[in-house]
C-alpha cells in the first residue's frame, strides 16, 4: 500500500553537506505526518526530524540549526537538508510515514511505514 524509497546518501567530510530524498508511493492524496531516523549498530532508533500535515516541524537537539526538513507534495517527496556534518551524524537514515497528519512526531513508534534506508557517512 505504501512504499518509502530513500536516496542521497553516501561519504561526505566533517563540515559538508548532503540532501536525502524519500520517495513516497501510494496513498498521497493527503499530508501525513512524515519523518526522517536514524540508527547506528546497537544504538536506539533515534527521532531526527519531523513534519506533519501542517507544515510544523520538529528537530532534535542534536541536529537544531543544521539540518532541515521539508517536502513537496506535488512530487511526493521529503527532504532532508544536512549541513555542516559531523561524524557523529554518521548512521543509516530512514524516513518514515504515519496514516494521520498531526501532531508531529518524531517518536518511531508513531510510524508504520518505513523506507529501507540510506547510509550516510562523515569522516572527520
């Protein structure tokens, strides 16, 4: 019923920048609330970012003030904007999505539908 695709991923120094894209197939006539994770080996899922059908976002501390988070409805698309990269940022990203549009959340939980991911790696 739905399918997430990620993509962008890849090796950037400490300091750089990358753009992950998350395709999303089926059922996008409406806003759900959408949002990005990430997963190191034997660490916890952790909530990035997130966005709802109202536009409101949601930054972890960690990441406040360097990453972004954004879609385009039109082409069934959410983005996430990293820059200034650190190698603690390094992790396999994951976008999600949930079937209601509110409230934001950035709890994996909240979210049934889970792209594959796509490894990001920064090296110091």
């Amino acid at each position: 019923q739905v399918q997430l695709v990620e993509s962008g991923g890849g090796s950037v120094q400490a300091g750089g920048s990358l753009r992950l894209s998350c395709a999303e197939f089926g059922y996008t006539n409406s806003r759900y609330r959408m949002g990005w994770f990430r997963q190191t080996p034997g660490k916890e899922r952790e909530g990035v970012a997130g966005i709802d059908h109202d536009s409101i976002t949601s930054y972890a501390d960690s990441v406040k003030g360097r990453f972004t988070i954004s879609r385009d409805n039109d082409k069934n698309t959410l983005y996430l904007q990293m820059n200034s990269l650190k190698p603690e940022d390094t992790a396999m990203y994951y976008c999600a999505r949930d079937w209601v549009g509110t409230p934001v959340s950035r709890d994996p939980h909240d979210y049934p539908y889970w792209g594959r991911g796509t490894q990001v790696t920064v090296s110091s």
